[in-house]
C-alpha cells in the first residue's frame, strides 16, 4: 500500500500522520455523524458530483451543515488527489457533529477529507463469487450515510467463522442490504430485481437502475428472502466493489453457484461508463 | 460551569483543551465505540466498580479489550477527580475500535476518561414532572452501552417542539426505555413495572429493582404502551437524572398529572443509597 501524506481537516491541507481531531467531537463520544466514500481511477475522482450531493442530503437527514460549499469540497476533493498523486484510490468525506458544549447537542460540524490506498481487485473474488449470510437487521436512518457501522463490523467474526464474505440484512424476510453495499437479483422470471425502501440509495445502484433497461426488465420493490434463495443470479453493488456476483445466500446456491451473463453484462456496462466518465472528466481539466 | 482541565487518554494525564484523537479512529470513521457515565458527589465517584463492570461488558459486546485493567481504570478515574478538584461532575469512560488500517475492522481501542462539571439539579423538573413522547425505535445492541445516539440526538428538534424532556422508545407497542434513560411505571394494580428486554440495563434501574421490593411489588416483564397511558405514576431512572417523574406521556396524563408517593419513595431510596455509600467510599479513602 502506497502511504498517504495529505487530508484536509477543516478546510486545513494537514499530514495524515498528524491530524487530530478533539475528544469532544460528537462523532468519539455519541457515534453522530455521516461520511461518503468515492473512487479515484487514474487520477480522477469518478461521480464526485453524485457523492457530493448525497453527502450533503446525510447531512441533513442528521440536522448538520456543510461547513463549505460544495464547490470548495469539490475543490479540496482534487488537491487531494493530486498532491498525493495516486492513480487508484478512495476519498473519504466525514462530517461530524462538531464540538457538543453539553456532549449531546450538535455544534458547528466537523469536516475531514481523507485518501486512501487502493489495492487492485481481486479477480478471483469477481470470477468465483461470494458466499453472503442472511441476518435480521434493519439500519437506523438507512437514507443517510451515517458513520453507524456496529452491526456491520460486529459480524466480521460470523462472516469468517461462516466463510461469508457479507451479511444480507433482512427486516422480517424483506431483504435490505449489506453493511456496505446494495443488493440485486436476477428473479426466476429473468427481470433484474433491487429492493426499494429502508435502504441506503448506492450511487452505483442507482447508475444500474438508470442503465440497464436498456437490456433487462427492472423492478425495484419489496424483496422477500425466499425469492433470493430462488433467484438465477444475485450481486451486490457498492463504490469499491462494482458489481460483485453472488453464488450462495446461507445454504442455497445462487442459479448453477457460478456468476451469471447478466452480472457480467452489468460489470461491462459499469466499466464502460467509468471509461466514459474519465475521459469527460480529464478533458474537462485539460 | 467550572473549567475541567485535565483528562486522561490512553492512561496519559492530558489537558482537555488539547486532547486529541487521531482521523483514523473507528469512533470517527465508523461510530464504533463503547462508553460509561458515572455522577461525582462530595468528590466521590458513585458505584465506581458497577459502571466498570458494565463498561468491561459493553466492550465485550463490541468485541473490544480494555487496554488497562478494571483496577487501573479505577485508580486514573480516582485520580482525575482529584487533580480537577470537582465536587459533583460526571465521569466518561470511552473505548474506541482505534486505529484501524483498512478502516473497518478494529484495532487496538484507544480509552479516554472525561470529567464533566455538573450543574445542580434543576428542582422545578423534578418538582412538576416532565413530558414524554413515544416514538417507534429499538435500539441497536441494546444491552451494550455503544456511543450510538443517532436517533435520541436526532430527535432534539421534535422534542422541543412537543415540549418534551424524553422520547419514549417502544418497539411494535412495546416500551423500551428512552435515549438515555430506563422506564418505570407504578401500573393500575399499584405495582411498580419496568421492561425487562432489549434495553440497556441501567445502574440506577438496578439499584430500584435490588431495594424497591421493601415496600411496593415489583415486575419486571414486557410492557405496552396502553398501560403507561393508564398507569398512576410513571418516571425515568439515569445516572444523572435519579429517578424524575414524567406526568405527560403524548396526549395522555399519568395519573393526576403530578410526581405521584411512589416516586417521591423512590427518591428518597436512592439518596439514601448514595449518602450510605459516600460516607463508606469516604471512610475506605481515609
């Protein structure tokens, strides 16, 4: 992993090894606070409009302001891909609920911005498919992105014990989400299936949703778990992962247990926009 | 409010005014943390060995290690209320899932003990009673006391507008407890009821539940929303708060309206526990 010297605290270019952040920030002693995560591929951070604007509407959903506008986010967002120069990374944008005087009222929000390395995918992971587990769990305030991750992290044991490489949250057998990314099918009837409420609304989800018509029929509604156990195909989505096929939900095998043509479709459909994308976004800042 | 200088950060003596954690903390990055909250009185902090426990099993929950032991907690907690000189304050304990490299899965914790000034309690709340309103959650891991506010901070503005001190938590109709606080209620029957399940199990409700038994029945069970509105007394139970009387809960008066004999019994109980133990705590300082 390459090392990251540079993030912005507060509008401050600090080093990484350096920056602080007080201990009575809301984020340390109540967990409140919201974050977005984006790629950078070939020095471009992609989407960074989409990430910007959902940033800003977690915010809201927890009653904190952006301490800059979007613009100087955006801004701050670039410097810190090019001074510290990687081709293929993450940007973590994190607000805070600042400074509480009393330890539980929202203050004057912290900002952080923070890179990190990347390392290249893991193309076995993509080719085989992974094993998820189904787990009763519904987000709190699953709209926003906050920094709540307990559930999630909690069950990295489970997952290792059950060789799962994510839990499938379901709330009473409607299927949700993982702890970090969007969930799809391909339903028996052959139509690309998301589910629709008390989820977190994925920019790569939503990039699907806006492209794949064009080849499936697409449905986003309730989900119930037995119709994953049934399902040809099912994927998850998230910034990191893509579109990343799923061969097994508890003891059932997803279709033949092998990622199907419509995942793959997906993944080139995706690969394609990011190229796309790039290139609008370099020659823009030629 | 007094100025409270010092506090301790990974079992370092530090200023408050420049403590510091770093961006990389799971606290920040993830919400991932534990804590506990224990009162000061006449420069004693109360039931000292009962919030360590319950913060040692909070952490376990997390599947987090304190990085000193329980006596060595004991002695920095000891020794912050002596170097700040408060008289009546509060103790935070804090344990973070650290630094985590891939920023999810935790690491070493980081553990930061804060002393906060108190201000006397506010007689006329306790004098008139408060207002709740209930509200559909359940707490996330309700039985480990996680650093997870979302939903009670979020909830500020909509108390205020009600005029309400409390949301009442409950669960399909079933109560729980509030943001920071367990629930009692003296029911139709005359006997004091308190939720038994998926709550977090309170230091103040304990001490209720071992001495209340003296001279009123007690159950501790399931209990519905339908029978707070009919109960004769109702209040809520917290380190800070004791027990304070609700009167109002929605639209619906507890009983006459006001602190009802029960809770004034209560009252009295729990000072008299707390003056017991401050003379002992006092006596094994000497």
């Amino acid at each position: 992993m390459k090392e990251v010297k540079y993030c912005y605290v507060n509008g401050e270019l600090s080093l990484v090894a350096t920056a602080t952040i007080g201990i009575n920030d809301l984020a340390l002693l109540r967990g409140y606070g919201v974050f977005d995560f984006l790629a950078v591929r070939q020095g471009a951070p992609l989407f960074l409009d989409d990430y910007l604007a959902r940033f800003e509407r977690s915010a809201g959903v927890l009653g904190l302001q952006l301490p800059f506008s979007s613009g100087a986010i955006r801004e701050m967002v670039w410097s810190l891909v090019r001074i510290n120069g990687l081709d293929q990374a993450g940007i973590r944008l994190v607000l805070t609920g600042g400074y509480s005087e009393d330890g539980y009222a929202p203050a004057v929000p912290n900002l952080v911005i923070l890179e990190h390395d990347l390392p290249p995918r893991n193309e076995q992971l993509w080719n085989q498919g992974i094993k998820m587990i189904s787990y009763a769990h519904q987000r709190e305030l699953p709209e926003a992105k906050s920094i709540n991750y307990l559930t999630g992290i909690r069950l990295l044991d489970l997952l290792k014990k059950e060789g799962a490489t994510e839990a499938l949250f379901h709330d009473n057998g409607w299927v949700r989400e993982s702890a970090r990314a969007n969930f799809f099918i391909v339903s028996e009837q052959g139509r690309l299936v998301t589910p629709e409420k008390k989820i977190l609304h994925g920019i790569t989800r939503q990039r699907i949703l806006q492209s794949a018509g064009h080849f499936i029929e697409v449905e986003v509604r309730e989900v119930a778990l037995e119709e994953v156990f049934a399902a040809r195909e099912a994927f998850i989505t998230s910034t990191t992962k893509g579109n990343l096929p799923v061969v097994q939900v508890d003891d059932h095998l997803i279709g033949d247990g092998k990622p199907g043509p419509v995942s793959r479709a997906i993944s080139t459909l995706l690969e394609n926009q990011i190229a796309a994308h790039i290139s609008q976004t370099v020659q823009a800042q030629v």
